[in-house]
C-alpha cells in the first residue's frame, strides 16, 4: 500500500516546478533532494503546464479542477435533500389518503410528526422512486398457503361446493323453502 503524505503546500510545489524547469538535473533526482517522489513531481510539471494553457487538450486546470469539486458536493447535496423531500412528500400523501380512512387506531385529531407513518393501522408509505404512493397491495397467495376459495352458497337447483362427485352435474335438486 502506498504511503500517504499530507499536501504539499502550494508555494512548494510552485518552487519545485521553477526549479525542475531551471535545471538541467533529472525528474527522479531533483525528487529526491526535494524529498517527494518523481511522480509526484512530474504531475505538478503537467498542473503546471495546464495552468499555463499549455498542456494536453482536455486536461483541466487548477481553478477547473475546483469548481468541479465544488459542483460535485453541492450535486451530492441536493441529492440528499431531494431524497429528503421525496420521503416527506410520501410521507405527507399517506396521512392525506389514511386521514379520512376512519382508521380504529386514530382517536381525535391528527398531530403530524416524521414518525408517525403506519400510526393509522396500515403498513406505511410507499416510498419506491417510481410507483404509486399509498397502500401496498395485500400479499397474495404463497406455495405454503394453498389458495382456497370462499364457501358456497346453496342455490335452488344446484348442488352445493359439498356434493360428491358422482352427483355433480346429475339431475338433482335443490329446494330452497321460504317460510311461510
């Protein structure tokens, strides 16, 4: 791993790129009476000439490399924020949609505060960039809970859900007696 070292001071770097441009000494060598590794020495020449105007198309300079810093955090910020208000707005729809719910859980009015979603009794907000804000659809069916279908209901002249087999779809009835 390599070893770090904390920045070098701007004046420094300013004399030791002077001073590799005004001598006739090697990179590697004049890097090692100054203390600091070649590279390191070579990427001030390169800052140096892009500072200049004269370095490789595209690389930036000094001052670029700042503001592009700068707009970064200042990305990263609004980002979080918006995220922020993203959970709050959902968090907001969700009180709106369960405020007329008549929910057994609320009892007066209703006092906001960035904890209370799922206080009505429903599972929460929504809040997956993307989708509808409300509800989530109740879970269906899974393999470890067959899915079973609602009782029948006896109707005159057919057979109940009960019937055997052998007389479904035979000639049987059914007689509903109303009371007299």
């Amino acid at each position: 791993m390599p070893r770090t070292h904390p920045p070098y001071p701007p004046e420094f770097r300013a004399e030791a790129v002077r001073l590799a441009r005004g001598s006739d000494r090697s990179i590697p060598a004049l890097a090692a009476d100054l203390g600091v590794s070649s590279e390191a020495l070579r990427h001030w020449l390169r800052q140096a000439d892009a500072d200049a105007g004269r370095g490789q198309p595209g690389e930036l300079t000094t001052d670029e490399r700042d503001e592009l810093r700068r707009l970064r955090r200042e990305v990263k910020g609004l980002q979080q924020e918006r995220e922020t208000l993203r959970t709050a707005a959902a968090s907001c729809a969700h009180d709106a949609l369960c405020a007329g719910t008549g929910s057994p859980t609320r009892s007066g009015p209703r006092t906001p505060s960035p904890s209370s979603a799922g206080s009505c009794g429903c599972r929460g907000p929504v809040t997956t960039p993307g989708r509808a804000v409300g509800r989530r659809p109740a879970p269906g069916p899974t393999r470890t809970s067959p899915r079973r279908s609602p009782p029948r209901m006896p109707v005159a002249g057919r057979p109940t859900g009960d019937a055997s087999p052998q007389h479904r779809g035979s000639s049987v009835k059914l007689v509903h007696q109303v009371p007299k």
